[in-house]
C-alpha cells in the first residue's frame, strides 16, 4: 500500500498539468501564470492601479475588460488581458507585416488586430503564449467586436 501524498494547491496542479498536458484542466492559463506587463506597467507608472488614471493625451492600460464583455463596448478604449490561443502573421498591401491574435480568459475568446505599426513596436512582446495585455479600441469588424491595439504592454 502506498501511503498518502498531500493534496496540491489549485495553482501548483495547474502548473504541473499545463508542464505536463500543454493546457491546465481546472484553472485557466490567465489565473496561473503572472503577467509580464504588470511590472512593465508598474515600473512605468509606478503601480498597475495609477495605470486606470490617464493623464490627457497619455495611453495607458485603462478600463479592464474580459474577452466577453468586448463586444458591449464598441468605440471604448479598453485594455484586455489573455492567453494567446492563436497568431497569424499577414503582409498588409503595402508589403509591411501585422499580425492577428486570438486573446482568451475565463469567458471566452477576443480578436485582437496589430497593424504595422503597433506589431513594429510591440511585437516582439509576443515570444510566449502569454497572458499579455494589449490596450486598443473596439471595432465593429462584419458584426464582431475587434480590438484594434495600440498597444501590448
């Protein structure tokens, strides 16, 4: 008979199962792992909360939002949070590269678009599945909501 393991935390079964499977069963990615752009954003503006307060003129990570209340904000400026789900690299009819995300949380799955010159500057933030953070304005895109990044942090 073998004796007794100790139960694991939520957060160490999911880490192991996401080292182990690829995907995590009983948390989602966004609640296990931290995300790069919280000390980005507090090394910049000192805290992520003084982030929601922008000066005239200043982008910053404002307004958060989950993946589903997107569409519930069409014109807004809002900041997402996700894993990235799926990427997909095009050449714009000028020849320069952007890039399409597919962002997902606990309630469900957000397009993100990254034209030339957001994906110039901030692309090379996506190396990993994340979670990352992108700040941008919500589009009406053939009856979907997509967020038109301005920036990943």
């Amino acid at each position: 008979m073998l004796p007794g393991l100790p139960d694991l935390d939520a957060r160490t079964k999911g880490l192991t199962e996401m080292e182990l499977l690829g995907f995590a069963l009983r948390e989602h990615p966004v609640r296990l792992f931290p995300c790069a752009a919280d000390a980005r954003i507090a090394q910049r503006f000192g805290s992520v909360r003084a982030a929601e307060r922008p000066r005239r003129g200043e982008l910053r990570p404002i307004h958060p939002r989950s993946c589903a209340e997107l569409r519930h904000h069409p014109g807004g400026r809002v900041t997402l949070r996700g894993w990235l789900a799926a990427t997909r690299r095009a050449r714009t009819a000028d020849g320069e590269w952007m890039r399409f995300l597919t962002l997902e949380d606990e309630s469900g799955l957000a397009e993100v678009v990254l034209f030339p010159d957001v994906y110039q500057s901030d692309g090379a933030r996506l190396v990993d599945r994340g979670p990352h953070c992108v700040t941008g304005v919500v589009e009406d895109h053939l009856g979907a909501a997509t967020l038109r990044a301005e920036r990943l942090w």
